[in-house]
C-alpha cells in the first residue's frame, strides 16, 4: 500500500522535511522516528505522507497571510484609508472547500488500509498441520507497574523484559489485571490500550535484532496514566533472530520446577524462599497471574524494576525500600523486614537466576 | 425596589450585597471574567510547577503522587473552570448588547448558573486542603479513579457536577436570550458571528454536558454508594466512562473554542476596517462544526480496541471537521486581504491566533488519521496538539478579547505599550513550550509522566519547553499587572473606543447604564454600528421605540442559597463512604436548604420592577452630563 | 406589577406566549427538555449495555424480575396523568381557573398512584435481594428506573406548589405561562416512562 507513495517522496519538499525530522529524530531504541518493524515503518511513512500534505497547507496559509499582513497595513495605506466593503465569494469559497475535501480524501485511503491492516489478526488462530498455532502470541497484562509476558504455546512466562523473534509478525493479548494501562513499544509501532474487562489483540513485527542497540533492548513505556508510578512503568524488548529466540524457549522450558528452597544452605535463596517466593516465581514455567514478576531470567534483564541501572547496589536499595523507587507499588509491605546481610544474599542469588548465561 | 444607582457612593457591605444578589448580565459577566482569571492563574501555576519538575530528568522537585494532582487539577481547572468561565464573561457582557437587549431571557437563571459554578469550583479546590486532590487526570478513566484512594477523585465528580449544572443552566440561558431578546431588526442573518458562536456553543453545551452528568453520576454513586457501573468484576463496563466523558468532551472543545472563532471575528473586521469576508459561509461553517463535533467522540479512544471499522468511520469523520475549520481560516484571511490593517493588542492576537491554530488543527487532522494515532495517542505529541488549540485558539482570543472589550466592560482602558509586550512574551513562550513537544511525542515520550530517565534522547527540548513555560507565567504576570493599572486610566466616557467599531455593542455610550439602552434599538442591517456611521448618524443607533418606561429584573439572593445548599450536601455525600453518623443528614439538609429555596422561588411572585421615564433621564445625566446620552 | 383583569372573551389565545417572560418561559422548558432527552438517552444507553449484567451467578435477570402486569398499570396511571394535565391546559384556554386546578390535582393524584407503585415495586426488589448494589445490572435498572422517578417526584413537587399559590388567586399572565410549562414537562415525563416501558419492562421479559 505504501508503495505508491513512494514518489510522493521525490518531492523537495519531503526532502527537507526528512533531513529536519533525522536532524531531530531521537534515539533509535524509542523513537517512532526510527522506525524497526513494519507497523513502525508504515505509522512513520503515514507520518511523513500526513505531514507533507500539512505542510502543505500551512506554506499556502501562511503565504497569502503573510503577504495580506504585509501589503494591507494602515501605517502604509494612511489613516483615512477607506477598504471596498466585501460581503465574500461564493467561487472562492466553493475552491477552499473543495480542495481540502480532495486532500483529506487521499490522505483517507492509506488511513483506511492501514487500520484494517493493524487490526487483522486472523493468523493467530491459523494451526499447521499438526494443530500447533503457525503464529507466535505473546500474552501481555500490564498490572501496577510491571508488565507480564506469557507465551501460551511454549508454556512459558517472563516479565519486564519481552523477548521475541526478527522478522515475523507477533500478535499480543493485551489485558490489564487492576486499572487500565497502555502497551507502547514506541520504535516498534503504535499503541493498544490493556483493559481491564476485555482482551485486545493486534500484532507487531520487529524488524531488527536489539543487539546493536544502546542497552541491547528497544523501550517500552506505559501510556495510559495509571498512578504515581505511570512514568516508571517502563518494560524492555529483545528482538533475537528466530533461531536464538528457539534456544531462549528451550532454556526457559528448561526452568521447569526450579524453585527455591526454605532450607537452603544459601542465605539468599533460604530468605528469598521465605520472603519473596510467594509472588515471585523462578522457574520460567508457567502461566500468568503471578503477584510479582517472574524473576527466572532476572540477571539477563537491564534494568531492576524496569528503570534502575542493572546492579546489585541498585537491586540492594529496591528491595530494602520499593516505595522510594516506585511510589504506589504493590511490593511495598508485602515481606518482613529484611536485615542488611539477608538483602545482600537475596539480591546474590536473584542476580543469579539466567537463562541465558 | 428603586433603580440602582450608577455613581452613588456605596458602602462596601452594600456593594458586596449587590454583587452576591445581583442579577445584571453586565455584572455577572464581570464576575465570571475574575473568577476565570483567578482559576486560570491557579491552573498556570500548576502547569508552572509540572514544567519545572520536567526541566531535567529524575528531577525530584515534585513527588509523582503530587505530580498527578496537578496535572488533574491542571486539565480540569483550566477547562471547567477557567476557559469556560472567561468565555462566558465575555458571553454574559456582550452578548445582550451585541443584539440590542437589556438582559438576558432569564437572570435568575443566570446568577443561579454563575453561583453554582463558582461554589462547585471552590469546592474541587478545597480538596488542596482536605486530604488530596484528583490524581486520575482530567479524564478520570474510571478503572484508575475506582482505584484512587482518599477523597480526590471524590471531590472531582461533585465539584464538576454541581459547577455542570451551572454550565447547563447558563448554556440554556443563552440559547433562550439569543432565540427571543433580539431588538427589532435583528434577524438571524445579521447577528454578530460573536452571537452566533455563542448561540451554537450553548446549544453544544445543552446536548454535551447532560452525558457528562451521567457519567459523573454514575462515578458517584459507584465510589460513594457502592454502585457498579464501572467494576467489572459485578459485571460494570470501563468503556462506558470513555464513551460518556468524550460525547461530552469532544464537544467540550468545540464550546471553547467556537466562541473564540466568535471573538476574532468580531476582533478582526474591525481592525482591517472591513466587512467580514464571507458571512454566511461563516455561520454555515460554526454550525456545521457544531454538529460534527458530536460525531467524533470515538477518536480519543481508537487505541481502546473498538476494532477497525469504528475507527476508520471516526477517522474520516475527525478529518471532515477540517474542512469548515479551513473555511473560518481563509474566511478570516480573506478578511484582511484589501483590508487597512491596524495592529492594536487585540489584532496582534488575531494575527498570532491564526498561524498558531492552523498549525493546533494540522496536527488534528494528523490524529484523526488513526494508524497514525496509535503512535501519536498519549504521548506528548498530543499534549502539543491540544495546547496549540486551546492556548494558540482560546487563550490568545480571551486575552484579545480582553484588551478589545475592557472598555465596554469597565469603561477603563488597557495599556497598548504593555500589552504589546505582554503578548511578545507568552507568544514565543508559547511557542518555545509546545512546538518541541510535538518532537518530544514522536520520540517516544508518553504524556502525564512525573519524570523521566536521563539520555532518551528527551533532555533538551524538555529543558527548552520548560524555559518556554517560564515565559509564559511572565506574560501571565505582565496582563495582570496591566489590568491593575487599568484601574489608574481615566474613563472612557464615549462611542465606539476603537473607532471602527461594527456590531451594535459599540454604539452604545459607555459606561454602559444598568439597562443597557434607553430606547430598544432598531437594527437595520447587519454591523448596524458600522451602518449607522455610514449614514452619518452620530448617536449610531436608531430607535425602535419612543423613550418609555424600562423593565427591569429583581435582584435576588436565592441563586447563592441554592448553590450553597448543593455545596452543603456534596460534603455529606463525600464523607458518605468514611461511614461518619452525620454524612445522610448532612446531604438532606444541604438538599432540603436548596429545595425550599427553589420552592421559594416558585410560590413568591417576582415580576421585576419598572424604572420610569424621569428616572432614565436621570441617570442618563448622571452618567454623561447635562443632556444624557444625545 | 399591576394586574390587568380579564375575562373569558379578553384572555388571549395564547396566554402562555403573551408576554416576554412568558415566551421565554416556553421556549426555555423545550431548551431544557432538549438535555433531558440526552440526559435520558445516557441512562438507556448504559441501562442497555449493562443488562443483566452481574457477577458470576447473578440469580435476577430482567427475565426473572419484571413482571408486565404491574408496569402496565403504572403505564395506565402516568398515561392518564398526561391526558388530564392537557384538559388542564384546554381549560386554560378558555380562562377558566377551577378546570385547570381540578384536572391539574387529579394529574397529581394520578402521579402520585404512579409513584406510590414505583415504590411499592423498589421495594419490593430490594425485599427479595435485588438491591441497588447487587449488580451493575440492578445499578443501571434503579439508576434508569429511578432517574425517571426523580423526574415525577420534582414534577409533582412544582404541580402542587403551582395548585396551591394558585387556586385563589386566578388566571393571569404570570402564572399561565407557569402552567403551561409544568404541563409540557409532564407530557415529557410521560414519554420517557413509555420509553422505559418499553425497553425495561417489555424488552426485558419478552426478550
């Protein structure tokens, strides 16, 4: 669909257009202006074919204003200046009529193809011959302030960092478990809301690996206020190629009955067994509906609690104090007390949990 | 009751009185003109504040929590209970003289409206002070405002609601005045674009602020009275809070910003001393805007999941509104081609208005364009699309407007020099907030965040856009500062203060008597002001009837009784869901306080009062000297 | 203001229109019934959205519940209501002020028999566990049912207040308007309930 435009972007115009908007087009991990993936890449030639008929528009209003501004001035024409009296145009106003009428309409054809296009998502329920689902699905539900990712078909779940692979359409669930939030993925392509009383669905592709990438991962960010923390409800995607996103799977699967013990010899595991087992699970096996986030892939995530540099320093201070990172979390007061040797421990071993290492 | 006196001496208990009871549109309109700027300074200094908190990343000037409140109280004040309010000051002062009345079709009603606005706004405020304001954004969406805790979200819906019903009674009000009080002459197709933007936008608010009510009913009950609208684990529905509120505040832009089109195309002749291009294309285009404007709620929800279809039919149906919008615009252009331009402050407005809205309804249209949307939604992309049109469209027409109609309102006169400034100041403050955030949006930034992390590529312009917001307070600053000097000018004493005045408003000799016109004016055509100079008439006005004795409304203090029964019982309902013994009581009272005064109002005869013939002479030379007003 | 007396031959056509107030007044109360009709539209709207809607195992449904015989009394009753309240304003018309309180009182007597059901069938919900906080079903039904219960309860209120400061005092120009108005919201009121009972009462047990 987009194909036609693409002389629309012989014009000089979009030129100088394209050259203003790289000059400030933000950073490849979350901007809309660095499009990787399809739905990305067609929001942003929509942006740019959107843009040029308003640019448009704003140059001819602005020349015939500015040249009126200029020539009709009463400093010039003197103050006893008497102007013709005009009661209007019927010909003139018919032509300001139609032509915006003509260039909404062809900005409506690609507004209507692309909507039903997001919106297809068909292929989700498509099965090979053996039955399995042809399509990868991801379950997102966003909750107060973290999100969860569930892989139904692989029986897996992750949270805060979505992990999936290049080149293929994945289609997402999206479902909020206490108020309603918002799944953007800005450099990715453009937004769903996750309600609390239904289920939307629509697809994103991922049209580049995030190795390269400033952390490694493209941003996502919560965009429908949620709270205090709305601003810090940030989760992070790696896009892997679908090979290395087949071995991530395995490894997940591999997780399977991992759990931590009471009476581990460990001081980390024994306390996080005793504190923080109950919403938090570590074996990557699984389905959604946990208190906490799912920590079997904690020490290959980048950031602890979706914003805090990746450290241990940083994961000490979350635990011993949630409220001051994330204000309004459900964490806060959930666990005992802990002493600063049992933080320490705990925050060894969370760091401890892979699945890729 | 004896005619009030213009000049006499007043005490400063007496004056109070007068204004608690009054029921003179002119007075009102003075009344709502303050309380809007009191309210818009309040709202400015919030955003103030948000803007300093955002000027550099992990800035812990504000806490989110707090943070939240002001942007709630922000939204909601700014449109409730500032742009509404001035645009209704203006609405109430001008409207009657602009179509030859002496007041409007019900003061009653008017003062009433006034008063339940006033106390509903002071109320949403008091809840600084008691415990929290509204966190959950002007929106409220109604999972995460269930889910608020403490009493803000509580003071939001009773404080909106008895400040809508304000707005309702003032929206009828107006509908009626404008249907039935035109002098002789002044047929449909010669009133002021002033008169019609407001006739349509009061009609948008008759058929907008009822869904609003609904839904606010709806959110009371369920928070206060264990109701179930919204839960949906008892089967409640979220979106239904989305529907109602935009039916309403899709609408709701278009009563801001309709009556200042209205404005500017008052402001705009007058300073290019020529008629207004395209009249009827004019009205045709107000209504047909009016009418759309109920047709697109939905596109502030495309990314809700109300599938495809809806969204492509409110998509094209968002980008058809463009095309009388363009119309105005070019209309306006139109206007000044040919014309002999005077750039006085308020022209300096219009002119500023109109590349800044352009620029606000360019940007519309690209989010109407909905697959665009689902990047553009909720990012602060969107936070400069709506701010070029209400600060570039409704802020530059109040702040015009009132350097344009300070005159015929208090017969003083803003400062042009300080003005000028004043408007060079917030303009490229303006410009320098909001241009950058569309940028700020299309990097990635999602709106109403409290904070945000360093080297996302959104430290500069946040900076930039915060400096801009800075320069606007200052503009704020300098428009107050100017009114207080007004205060110092001499009056004006005469007709048509700008010297090309049009409409009827300007043939009146100011000050303005408290009955407008001695004698209903016959309009002759449209801009009879204009008209009537043309003739060489030098009283501007031609009379429709002999002078005569004059009817007069009765002043009244049972519109402020009412409105405090309401404020009364909304703090009963508040405290309702606390469990406190007194809050039911306190609830019957408040109601009860306001049905016996309404029930007064029925059974108590209340025909207004005459001012005879002598008296009118009087107090024509009282006002302008031996002679009156010849 | 000095009251001009009249008789049958000089009371005007349309009295309620004869002066300014009075037009304000009649235009003013279809301005207004204008919003209501939104307003009520809002309500039916989320009344239909959230039709038997509840929590898992929600035991009433409209099916269930609402019983025909005892709307269509109270349809028969406000119906009526409508009818006496235009021979109110026929008797208005020719200036006569003991027609327009008598038919105006039965009006209210009618609205009252009407009410006192409405109550009666409230009550009795609740009595058997339909309670306004049962489920968003039971909300959206009192909220609608009740919305338009309010309605009859101000109209009565405002009927009765006109019949008293009235009935000594005859016919004039500032009250006729009054009656004029308080007679069309009646009317008004009247078609909502039609409304409701066709869209709670019968929708609801027939499908």
């Amino acid at each position: 669909m987009m194909k036609g435009l693409k002389k629309w972007r012989l014009f000089s115009l979009l030129a100088v257009i394209t050259v203003f908007l790289s000059a400030c087009s933000g950073e490849d991990y979350i901007s809309t202006l660095k499009p990787a993936g399809e739905v990305g890449q067609d929001q942003f030639d929509l942006l740019i074919f959107s843009i040029s008929i308003m640019t448009l528009v704003v140059v001819v209003v602005s020349f015939l204003y500015l040249y009126a501004f200029a020539k009709f001035r009463r400093s010039k024409l003197g103050e006893k200046h008497m102007p013709k009296q005009v009661e209007g145009s019927h010909t003139l106003e018919i032509i300001w009529a139609v032509i915006p009428i003509v260039l909404l309409l062809i900005l409506s054809v690609p507004t209507i193809l692309s909507t039903y296009k997001f919106a297809d998502v068909k292929a989700m329920d498509e099965v090979d011959e053996e039955g399995n689902k042809t399509a990868l699905t991801v379950n997102v539900t966003a909750k107060l302030y973290w999100w969860e990712f569930e892989y139904p078909e692989q029986g897996i779940v992750t949270a805060q960092e979505l992990v999936v692979p290049t080149g293929e359409r994945v289609y997402f669930n999206l479902k909020a478990a206490d108020v309603k939030h918002s799944f953007w993925i800005p450099a990715v392509g453009g937004k769903m809301d996750n309600n609390v009383e239904n289920v939307n669905k629509f697809w994103l592709e991922f049209g580049k690996e995030s190795e390269g990438l400033k952390d490694g991962v493209f941003y996502g960010k919560c965009a429908e206020l949620c709270g205090p923390s709305h601003a810090l409800m940030d989760f992070k995607v790696k896009t892997v190629e679908r090979a290395e996103f087949d071995a991530w799977v395995a490894s997940m699967q591999a997780t399977e009955g991992q759990t931590a013990s009471v009476d581990s010899t460990d001081l980390g595991e024994a306390t996080f067994a005793q504190s923080c087992l109950g919403c938090h699970a570590v074996s990557g096996v699984g389905s959604t509906g946990a208190m906490g986030p799912n920590l079997a892939t904690f020490a290959d995530r980048n950031r602890v609690a979706g914003i805090l540099e990746h450290n241990k320093e940083n994961l000490e201070s979350w635990i011993a104090n949630p409220e001051e990172y994330k204000p309004g979390n459900l964490m806060t007061g959930k666990y005992s007390e802990l002493s600063p040797e049992e933080i320490s421990a705990v925050a060894d071993y969370i760091m401890s949990l892979s699945v890729e290492k | 009751m004896s005619s009030v006196a213009v000049s006499k001496k007043k005490g400063f208990g007496a004056v109070l009185w007068d204004y608690l009871t009054t029921v003179d549109h002119k007075k009102l309109g003075v009344m709502y003109l303050f309380a809007g700027v009191l309210f818009f300074a309040i709202a400015g200094f919030e955003a103030l504040l948000m803007r300093i908190q955002l000027m550099v990343p992990n800035n812990d000037f504000i806490s989110a929590g707090l943070f939240n409140e002001l942007l709630t109280m922000h939204g909601t004040t700014m449109l409730f209970l500032a742009a509404t309010p001035l645009l209704f000051g203006f609405m109430n002062a001008i409207v009657p003289l602009q179509i030859g009345a002496r007041d409007v079709a019900f003061p009653f009603l008017n003062s009433l409206g006034f008063w339940l606005f006033f106390l509903g706004a002071i109320f949403m405020h008091l809840s600084f002070f008691m415990g929290g304001a509204p966190d959950a954004g002007w929106t409220s969406y109604a999972s995460l405002s269930l889910y608020s805790p403490g009493h803000g979200i509580d003071f939001y819906v009773l404080g909106l609601q008895i400040s809508g019903a304000g707005t309702l009674i003032s929206g009828i009000n107006f509908i009626v005045t404008i249907i039935t009080m035109r002098a002789p002459g002044m047929t449909f197709m010669r009133m002021p674009l002033f008169t019609w933007t407001t006739l349509i936008s009061s009609s948008l608010i008759l058929f907008a602020f009822p869904p609003l009510t609904v839904g606010l009913f709806f959110m009371l009950v369920d928070r206060m009275f264990g109701a179930n609208f919204f839960d949906h684990t008892m089967g409640g529905n979220t979106i239904i809070w989305e529907h109602l509120f935009w039916i309403f505040g899709h609408p709701e832009v278009y009563i801001l910003v309709l009556p200042a089109f209205g404005l500017f195309s008052e402001i705009i002749p007058v300073f290019a001393r020529k008629r207004l291009f395209g009249y009827s294309s004019m009205v045709f285009a107000t209504i047909l805007i009016g009418f759309l404007g109920f047709m697109v709620w939905a596109h502030h929800m495309f990314t809700v999941g109300m599938g495809p279809t809806a969204n492509a039919i409110f998509a094209i149906a968002t980008m058809a509104i463009a095309v009388p919008t363009g119309m105005k615009v070019f209309n306006w252009i139109l206007t000044i081609w040919g014309g002999s331009i005077k750039v006085t402050v308020p022209m300096l407005y219009a002119l500023g208005f109109i590349p800044s809205f352009v620029a606000g309804g360019v940007t519309g249209v690209m989010m109407a364009t909905a697959p665009l949307d689902y990047q553009l939604h909720d990012s602060y992309f969107i936070v400069a699309h709506f701010h070029y049109v209400i600060v570039g469209g409704i802020v530059t027409a109040i702040f015009g407007s009132m350097h344009y109609y300070w005159p015929i309102m208090f017969n003083r006169t803003l400062s042009e020099k300080l003005g000028v400034l004043t408007f060079w100041v917030f303009f490229i403050g303006f410009h320098l907030t909001f241009f950058l955030q569309h940028f700020l949006g299309l990097m990635g930034m999602p709106r109403r965040v409290f904070t945000f992390q360093a080297d996302q590529g959104w430290d500069l312009f946040n900076y930039i856009s915060s400096i801009g917001a800075i320069m606007m307070a200052v503009g704020v600053v300098l428009l107050v500062i100017n009114v207080l000097l007004s205060i110092k000018t001499p009056p004006v004493n005469r007709r048509d203060y700008w010297g090309d005045g049009r409409s009827l408003e300007w043939s009146i000799q100011l000050p303005v008597p408290f009955y407008n016109f001695k004698q209903t004016p016959l309009v002759r055509g449209f801009d009879p002001c204009w008209l009537e100079k043309q003739e060489g008439n030098k009283e501007m006005m031609t009379y429709a009837e002999p002078l005569g004795d004059i009817h007069m409304p009765n002043n009244s203090i049972l519109p402020l009784i009412m409105s405090i029964g309401l404020f009364i019982a909304a703090f009963g309902a508040l405290y309702h869901p606390d469990g406190v013994s007194w809050s039911v009581p306190v609830i019957v009272i408040g109601l009860g306080i306001t049905v016996l005064a309404m029930i007064t109002r029925s059974v108590k005869d209340d025909h207004g009062f005459h001012v005879h013939v002598e008296e009118v002479i009087a107090t024509e030379e009282r006002l302008y000297g031996k002679g009156g007003n010849k | 203001m000095e009251e001009t007396k009249f008789t049958p031959q000089t009371w005007p056509n349309h009295a309620e229109q004869a002066t300014a107030e009075g037009k304000n007044k009649f235009v003013g109360i279809w301005i207004f019934i204008c919003s209501d009709i939104v307003l009520f539209a809002s309500v039916f709207a989320t009344y239909l959205s959230l039709r038997n809607k509840g929590p898992a195992g929600m035991e009433f449904t409209t099916q269930s519940l609402f019983e025909l015989p005892l709307a269509f009394v109270m349809t028969m009753l406000l119906l009526t209501s409508s009818l006496t309240s235009v021979y109110a304003m026929y008797h208005m018309k020719n200036y006569n002020i003991k027609g327009v309180i008598t038919w105006m009182a039965i009006t209210v007597l009618l609205g009252l028999g009407f009410l006192g059901l409405e109550i009666y069938e409230f009550y009795h919900y609740v009595h058997i566990g339909f309670g306004y906080t049962q489920s968003a079903f039971s909300s959206a039904f009192f909220t609608l049912v009740g919305t338009h219960g309010l309605h009859v309860i101000i109209g009565l209120v405002w009927i009765t207040c006109l019949i008293v400061r009235n009935a000594k005092r005859g016919l004039n120009l500032y009250n006729a308007p009054k009656f004029y108005a308080a007679s069309i919201y009646w009317h008004f009121i009247d078609v909502v309930w039609v409304f409701i009972f066709t869209v709670v009462y019968l929708m609801g047990v027939l499908g």
